[in-house]
C-alpha cells in the first residue's frame, strides 16, 4: 500500500539522532507492548507480514503521530480485534467481559528460548528455476497495490542489476492478506544513485533492495 | 499517498497525557490478554529479559572480533553468514538468514530498512530509535554521506558507498574494518572496539587508544 511508512528518499527535516547510552526501552509500557506483540502471535495465529500490515496500514497523518511502539500497540490491538479474541467493548473497559475464543497454542516462559532460536525461517523449496540471474538487467515494477507490498516506492520503474539470488522465499504480498506463502525467488537488486536520484546524486553511491520476483521485469 | 509535503510534528513531542494514555491502554490490553488465558506473564518478563540484558550488540561484536582474528572464520562468515554466527550460538528471530557486508578502503556499506525496522536482533539486539527514525529511513538510501555527518564523520570523497535497503527477511551485519595498531590482540580484546554503530554502517569501530 502507499502509505507514509514508505520513506526511503522521502525530504525530511533534521539530522539522525542518535542518543548515547540509548536504554533498550525508553518506558515501562514500552516494554510491555513489544512482549506482548512477541506473546500474541502464537494465539493469533497471525504470520509477520499480517503484523506489519496491521501496523503500517493506517493514514498518513496517524502513523507519523505515533512514536514507533505506539504502532506496534496499535497493530496489535487491530490484530486482537479482528482476530476476534477480544472485543471492542473489553478495549473500551479495559476489562474482560466475554468469555475467552478457544487457542491451538500459548506462549509459556519455557518456550520462549527455543521460540526465539527457531525463529522463522522464510526460504522454501523453489517449483520452479529462478528467472533472473547474476548481472541481468531488472526494472521494478510500477505497482500499487492497495495491500501489503515490500516493494519501496523509490525504486518502481527503475533499473538496476540482479547482484545476488537470494533463493527462494515466502511472499510477503500474498502471506500478508491470508493468501498463503507462494514463495518466490528473491533477489538482491542493486541501483546506481543517479538511476534513482537523478544527476546531482552522489556519483559514489550503489543502493540495493531486496526484490521478489514478480516485482521485477526483465530491462 | 504520494504527498509527503506537510509537516511532520512527530515521535518525540507528545505531551504527557497522551503518553498516559498510551500507559492505560498497553495496561488494558494487558489485562485483557492475561485475564482470557492467551498470554502467561511470566513468558512476558522472559521476553523482556532476553531482549534487555541477553541479546544485543555484544554478540555482534563478538562474531566481528572472531573475523578479525581468525581468517578461516572471517572466509566463512562472507561466504554464508548464518552459519558462521550460529558457530557462536547467535541464531533465530530477526536473523534467520544473514549477510556479512565487508568494508574495505575502497568501499562503505551502510544499512537501514526504509519500510519498518528490520534488524538483524541475535547479533545487535533491538534497534535504536534513531534507526526506527523517520530521518534515518529517509536519508539514507538518498544521502548516506549525510547521515554520517549527522554521526560526526566524513567519509572520504571517493570512498564507494552501498546502502542495503533490507525490504525482505535477509539482515545485514557490516563487517568493519580492523583498526590500525591492534596486531596480536585477543579476540575478547577486538571485540571491545567494535561499536554497534560500526556494523550498522553509521559509525566506525574505536581506536586502540579509545579503550583501556
């Protein structure tokens, strides 16, 4: 979707900054919203590309007045809804009020090391030989779907060079809306600055994305 | 949306009853979540607790001092980091499948993910704000030689600068390079001059004198 999390290149106002000695979190409630967003995604089933969704989608003017956990806490309380494990008027209480929607599985404490350390690997058997190979020519696609896409806006219509195959991967697009993961060979697509940025860029600079395959057409 | 033009009064200038009520409502949800039987608590403060005092940039640290030291290990983490790190026990969520970037004289990389936050978490641990940042996100891929000047250095003119963009599951850890002077360190030695900011890309490792 277009929306205002897709900044690469976007003019912005101010410097970086960094903070020295910056704490791993800045506040109690901070903490508590990243476990439970960890927590929540083994009851609700939900995969990382619906998180994201869940996070990203909302207007512009909403995203960029919320600080980066507040989005997580709103992703998650949009997943939670629509996942119909708790119901707006418990949100609005602050309390339970109906009786809990059957789970296939919890996270327990004793769980979480080997949970984190399996992680989720995202490569997957490939049906069928790569398109692209090493060297070739690929322009981004001009696309705008209206629903999850990893394809930044900055790079769509422009060229660059497949500079590795990454192998074969789940597909965000379609995992994100439910779809299942019809993986896709994933390549690293590299750009010259001045393909993307115009003259006047620095002539020093390469920036690469990482590209599924149908979000490239042979150039 | 394609109008980035208006203002963007953001992130850090919320005023206090708007962080209350964000208090209340990740302590509603919370409760919510507890009281219902999908989340134990106790797996909540574990979760906690790995990501605040067990995992951070001192992993990574550890698998760059080890490249510095040990040319074997330095050849297999660029050929395929993933086993490479997990060589050392750093594995799993946010680093399934990771590439070693190698600076040189000739060549900087530098990395960011202009879509969200992507991170490689087992061997840096959570992002900083400044790299969840709006002015980071934006700047980077289009004036990285910008972004380092906001960290105070100045790449030098001719230096080749490679932004990764990490729009997919791959993380990326920059491999900087080994400073001057540290001939016949121990690793454990090494590893206390790789800053996280240096295997990022916006910031270089601290010279011997730096430290003690």
């Amino acid at each position: 979707m277009e929306g205002a999390h897709d900044m690469g290149g976007v003019a912005w106002s101010g410097p970086v900054e960094p903070e020295p000695n910056e704490p791993m979190f800045h506040a109690e409630w901070e903490r508590r919203a990243f476990a439970l967003t960890l927590a929540m995604a083994m009851p609700g089933a939900w995969n990382i590309d619906m998180s994201r969704f869940a996070r990203e989608n909302r207007p512009p003017e909403d995203y960029l007045s919320k600080s980066y956990f507040q989005i997580w806490l709103a992703g998650l309380e949009r997943q939670v809804l629509e996942g119909e494990l708790v119901t707006p008027d418990e949100i609005e209480a602050g309390r339970p009020l109906h009786p809990a929607k059957p789970v296939a599985r919890k996270l327990t404490a004793e769980d979480v090391a080997r949970m984190l350390h399996r992680g989720g690997p995202t490569e997957r058997d490939a049906a069928s030989p790569a398109r692209f190979a090493r060297g070739d020519h690929v322009r981004a696609k001009m696309i705008h779907p209206p629903t999850h896409t990893r394809l930044p806006r900055y790079v769509r219509g422009h060229i660059g060079i497949i500079e590795r195959v990454l192998g074969c991967h789940v597909f965000p697009d379609s995992n994100a809306t439910g779809a299942g993961e019809d993986p896709q060979w994933l390549y690293t697509v590299t750009f010259d600055g001045d393909e993307l940025w115009g003259n006047g860029s620095d002539p020093n600079l390469k920036v690469s994305v990482d590209a599924w395959e149908p979000y490239l057409e042979r150039a | 949306m394609t109008d980035h033009d208006h203002d963007h009064h953001h992130h850090h200038d919320h005023d206090h009853s708007e962080l209350s009520e964000t208090e209340l409502r990740v302590r509603a949800l919370e409760t919510i979540l507890t009281e219902k039987g999908y989340v134990d608590p106790a797996a909540l403060d574990v979760l906690i607790e790995t990501y605040e005092s067990k995992v951070g940039p001192r992993n990574g640290a550890r698998v760059v001092a080890r490249a510095w030291a040990d040319p074997a290990y330095r050849a297999r983490l660029i050929k395929d980091a993933t086993p490479a790190i997990a060589e050392l026990g750093y594995a799993g969520r946010q680093g399934e499948h990771i590439i070693a970037l190698e600076n040189t004289p000739a060549l900087h990389n530098m990395v960011v993910c202009t879509l969200c936050s992507c991170y490689p978490w087992p061997v840096l641990g959570l992002p900083p704000v400044w790299y969840k940042s709006a002015p980071y996100r934006s700047k980077a891929v289009k004036d990285p030689r910008g972004v380092l000047r906001d960290f105070g250095f100045e790449l030098p003119a001719g230096t080749d600068i490679r932004v990764w963009d990490s729009t997919a599951e791959i993380r990326y850890l920059v491999l900087p390079m080994r400073p001057a002077g540290t001939e016949g360190w121990s690793e454990e030695r090494l590893a206390d001059l790789v800053t996280r900011d240096s295997m990022i890309g916006t910031g270089l490792p601290k010279q011997p004198h730096e430290v003690a």
